[in-house]
C-alpha cells in the first residue's frame, strides 16, 4: 500500500538524486511543475469531453459520438480546430495587453495549484499561508479578466469584463468566509495541516471531514455556490452570456487565445474544487480506515471527479441568473449566511466538551436551527415582494 | 420551502441521466449520414421535370411553354424551345424544350412554377442533401467559379441543373407525393379517355356515305363553330 500511494513521491525522489546536488532542487521543482501540468492538461481535456456527454445525456441527447469510438477523440479534434484557427485582433485593440490577458489568466491559476495537497506528501509546496497564498493567487484572474475586457476596444468585451469583475469580487467574499471556520478548526492555514485535522473518525463511523458538521456542511454549501460563481461557472456565467453580450469578455478573442482562456477557466474550476475538496471533504483520506488499501491521490481523485460531477450537473439544471439577481445573491445570501456560519461554528466547538447521552443531536439540532431561520428568511427577502403588474402600452 | 424547485430540477436532470442509458426513445436525435428522416410529403426543395414511359427526354410532358420562367419570382428558370414537334398523351402536336435549365443556387423552392404549370411536368423535389450526397463539392466550388455548366456527360456538379439533371419518372413523383401524384393521375387518364372518345367519335366509320354520318358530321359543325369563339 505504501509503495502504491507513495508511487509519485519516490519517482520524484529518485529522478531527482540522479542529478548534481547543485541542481537538484530545480529539478525537483521542475518536475512537480511538469507533473502537475501534464495530469491536469489531460484533466481539462477529459473534463470537455465528459462534460459534453454528460450535458448532453441530461439533455436526452447524445453528445458528441463522431470523433473516434462513442466520440471520445474530440478534445483532440477540438484542440487542432484551436490551433489552427485565425487569430484576429480588433485593428484599435491594445496589442501588448490583448497578448497577455490571457497569459495573465492562465499563469496564476497554474501557480494556485502549487500549494493543493493531492496525496499524502504530495503537495508541491507546503506554504504555511498556503490558503492565503491561494486567495491571492485566484483573486489575480480579476485583473486579466479587465485586461481581456479593456484591450479589446469593444462595448460587450468592457461590459463583460465589468460584469466579471463585479462577480468575481462578490463571491470572493462569501467563498472565503466560508472556509474560515475550517482554518479555525484545524488551527492552520497550511492545507497539508488541514487535511491531517480532518483524520480519524468520529462517533458512528463517519470520518471526521469537516462537512459532517453543520457548519461545515453549510460551509461546504455556500464554498460550492462561492466557487461555481468564481469561476464563472453556469448558473452564474453570465459575463459571457452569448444571448445578452455575445461573449463578453472573451468576444475579440479568437483561435489559441481563446483556448488559454478556456483552459484557464477550467483550471480555475478545478483548483477551486481541489481546494474544496481539501476543506470540507478531508482532503485525500479514505473515508474509513479499512479503505486505506486505495492510493491517497486515488482517493482525491474520486472526490475531485464527483465534485467536477456536481458542477456539470448544476450546470444542466439551473438556467443563468440575471446581473441584479446575481449580486444580491452573493451580498444579501450569501455573505449573511456565512457570517452566520461562523456562530454556528463557534457554538459546535463551545459544546465540544458535552458528554451527556444525546448531546450530538443536540448539538447538530442547535446547529441546523441557527442556520434555518436566516436561510428561510434571507430567501424569503430575497425573493421580494410581488412585483408591481406590469403596464403594457399599445401602439394606438 | 426554498430551494424545493432546484431540487425538483435536480431529480429531473439525474432522472434524464440515468433514463437516457436504458431507454432508447428518450433520446430523440436522428443520426443524420446513417439514418435520414423520412420527409413528410408535402416536403418541398428544387423543381424537377416529370416525364411518363421509359424515355426522360421523349416522355417529358414539359411543353416548353415557359410559364414556369416567366412566374420564376427568381428568374432561375431558363428555357430554349425546340423546333420539332411531338404529339403528346392527348395526341395534341406539342413543342419541347430543347433546353431547360434551373439554377439551384438562385431557386428558393418557392414552388410557384409547380402551381402554375397547366401540364402537370414541373413538381417540387425532397432532396435535401444533395451537395453531401450527390456532388462532389470541389468540383462544384470550381463549377461556380468558372461558371461552367457543360460537365461530362452523366456527372453534373454544377449549380445549374440541366434537362438530363431534371428529368424523373412519374413513379419517382407518385413516390414523393402520393396523393398529389394519384390526383394528376386520375385527371390525366380521364382526360386522355375523353380525348379519345372524342377522337372515336370525331373519325368517320369505316363505311362511308351512309346514313349515319349526318348525325356525326352536324355534331362536329356545333363544335366548330364554337372553337374559334372560345378562343
């Protein structure tokens, strides 16, 4: 088992002590970055694929099926169509910083990956700020997205971008608010720590992930909502609804720019999920000691896929939210609720020390009572009132 | 309670997931190059020419009349009349056309030229693929180019359809549109019966000078009188 799961971490070591000293830890370095680069370049690859098969089966359609046997060829078709496109740039664009919005996209959320532990011992660098780094790291796409939106000399690029930027910088509120209990509970902000507080198992069996709590069940919740808005997700990508601004942002983008967009959006997701999956879903852990025989990073991976899963199916569910809709979603939801959590939490550690039979339930019937009120009346403002009927005016 | 409808949304998506693997008749798609949809039948494209027998070019019912061409709100219709006639179902001597080309390429299916034909020889066509089945599309693409229409005999891969191009037998009509093609039938067999009994009745018999051929012979002078007036 150890061999197994510690497969990546002696590969590294060994192909690192074949080197002079002087280099080995560039060497090291580079290879973290080229493994990382290589598992998740396929990921975004596979990650296209299956989210069109799976949109599409819940859609009772097929999905793509042309290229290759049941379709699975068509990141590679897609890709080569990528390529090979023409790449235009608006005549009265910005050309330095059309050029680098979306380098500027993609280097960051490459770099966020550095700090996300995906098996035991294997996390590129353990920072001890390694959440910290995080946020900052992703809060850096904001200003591609402005770059992208401002170099392109066009009304629904800027429109876009201002509509992305007024997203990204909401939903990064409630997004860190909600993983705030967790690093109150593991006491660390170094994410190899947070995944080593969630060891173990509680009473009944249930590991001790952070969202078998309420309030990491609720944090776990709006950390979701957070994530999908933060990465411009559906239902929440509407700074590149086509229907309303063409694409937005990414409307004088075109050929391989476009994709480093694509992929940074994707891989935007998924370090969001790695993280999530750190946070709330103990990280890579089994979920019980008799299933230790399974790799760590294999059991990051499931985790990691059943949450790309979720997102896929929220996407072919819920239709796009309107910019108001939007905002007051994350500001007068979203924020309150994690603010509540945050009480929630607190009173979970405070009555850590009942002993008495039944203090569990107790406990968790506390919890979930604190969260229902302003959950059932935040959404009951939220919906307002009725609104106004509405006076039409025929020409006469 | 809030948040009931997304739930709902939930089920009905995983419910569409799940059901999509095992029962085949949820997913509605047609696999188009594989399976092709039968057309309903008064499904309409571009023009063709009907002819009856065996032959297209001497069994085109195509009188040359160019009523399509003028009524072409799209002018795609060109039409060269030959200068021979020929006797046509009812025996009527009849011109052909000695040229007859439509430019799909301008044609918008309107099917005016189907409505007005008075011979029942220009019927709208369902082929719906044919620059995917038929043409070969560099070729048509060079075709358009040089604007030539003469291809090698039997291959077109122009734009513009020529007689040979346009020439399709009843059955094929009678395949198409069923009930159209059984109307112009009838009404065509009943014409063709009168014009025959007319012609029985109008041919002197076979002994002449008796006196029998009053009663004819003052039938036909009605009639003839009154050809020239109707005109």
């Amino acid at each position: 088992m150890n061999a197994l799961d510690q497969i990546f971490v002696s590969t590294s070591h060994w192909l690192t002590g074949l080197t002079p000293a002087s280099v080995q830890p560039l060497v090291s370095m580079a290879l973290a970055i080229a493994g990382l680069m290589a598992v998740f370049g396929t990921c975004f690859a596979v990650a296209t694929i299956c989210e069109r098969k799976i949109l599409g089966r819940m859609q009772n359609r097929f999905g793509p099926n042309r290229v290759g046997p049941f379709g699975l060829f068509q990141p590679l078709a897609d890709g080569v169509k990528m390529l090979i496109k023409e790449d235009i740039v608006p005549f009265s664009a910005d050309h330095a910083v059309h050029f680098l919005a979306p380098l500027a996209l993609t280097v960051p959320v490459w770099l966020a990956f550095a700090v996300l532990p995906f098996g035991r011992n294997m996390s590129a660098i353990d920072l001890d700020a390694g959440i910290l780094f995080f946020f900052a790291i992703g809060s850096a796409s904001e200003l591609a997205v402005f770059m992208a939106g401002w170099s392109s000399q066009n009304k629904y690029a800027l429109l876009g971008a201002m509509r992305a930027i007024a997203q990204m910088i909401s939903y990064e509120v409630p997004l860190v608010l909600a993983s705030i209990p967790v690093l109150m509970a593991a006491g660390s902000l170094s994410l190899p720590a947070i995944v080593q507080a969630q060891n173990g198992a509680v009473m009944g069996g249930l590991p001790r992930w952070n969202v078998f709590t309420p309030w990491g069940l609720a944090g776990f919740g709006l950390f979701m909502i957070a994530a999908a808005a933060e990465s411009n997700r559906c239902p929440f990508d509407l700074p590149e609804g086509e229907s309303e601004l063409i694409a937005g942002f990414l409307t004088e983008y075109s050929g391989f720019k476009y994709a480093l967009f694509f992929l940074g959006e994707y891989l935007g997701l998924f370090a969001v999920t790695g993280l999530a999956v750190t946070l709330f879903l103990g990280g890579w852990q089994a979920p019980a000691a008799a299933l230790e025989w399974l790799p760590s990073w294999c059991w990051f991976a499931v985790k990691f896929s059943a949450l790309i899963f979720l997102f896929i199916w929220v996407r072919a569910t819920l239709p796009r939210l309107r910019l108001d809709q939007l905002l007051n979603f994350a500001w007068k939801f979203l924020v309150p609720l994690a603010l509540v959590n945050l009480v929630v939490a607190v009173v979970w550690w405070q009555s850590g020390a009942w002993r008495f039979p039944g203090a569990l339930e107790l406990r968790w019937l506390f919890g979930a009572g604190l969260l229902a009120g302003p959950y059932l009346w935040l959404g009951r403002a939220l919906k307002g009132g009725k609104p106004a009927p509405h006076q039409y005016r025929y020409a006469e | 309670m809030l948040g009931r409808g997304i739930i709902k949304g939930f089920f009905e998506t995983a419910r569409n997931f799940c059901g999509s693997y095992y029962d085949r008749a949820r997913l509605t798609t047609v696999q188009y190059p594989e399976v092709k949809m039968a057309p309903w039948e008064n499904a309409r494209t571009f023009p063709f020419l009907i002819y009856d027998g065996q032959d297209p070019i001497a069994g085109l019912r195509c009188t040359a009349c160019t009523i399509c061409a003028q009524e072409c709100p799209a002018h795609c219709i060109e039409i060269v009349k030959a200068t021979a006639k020929r006797a046509d179902y009812l025996g009527k001597m009849q011109l052909q056309p000695k040229v007859f080309n439509i430019d799909i390429a301008v044609c918008m299916g309107c099917g005016i030229c189907a409505e007005v034909c008075p011979f029942d020889s220009i019927k709208m066509d369902q082929i719906y693929d044919l620059l995917a089945t038929v043409y070969d599309r560099r070729q048509t693409l060079d075709s358009v180019k040089t604007g030539q229409v003469h291809d090698q005999p039997g291959e077109n891969h122009s734009l513009v359809l020529q007689l040979k191009d346009l020439a399709k037998s009843n059955d094929y009509f009678r395949l198409l549109h069923p009930t159209e093609a059984a109307a112009v039938d009838e009404a065509r067999a009943e014409e063709q019966r009168k014009a025959q009994a007319k012609k029985a009745a109008a041919t002197p018999p076979v002994a002449p000078a008796t006196l029998a051929t009053p009663a004819t012979s003052a039938a036909a002078a009605s009639i003839a009188p009154t050809m020239p007036s109707a005109k």
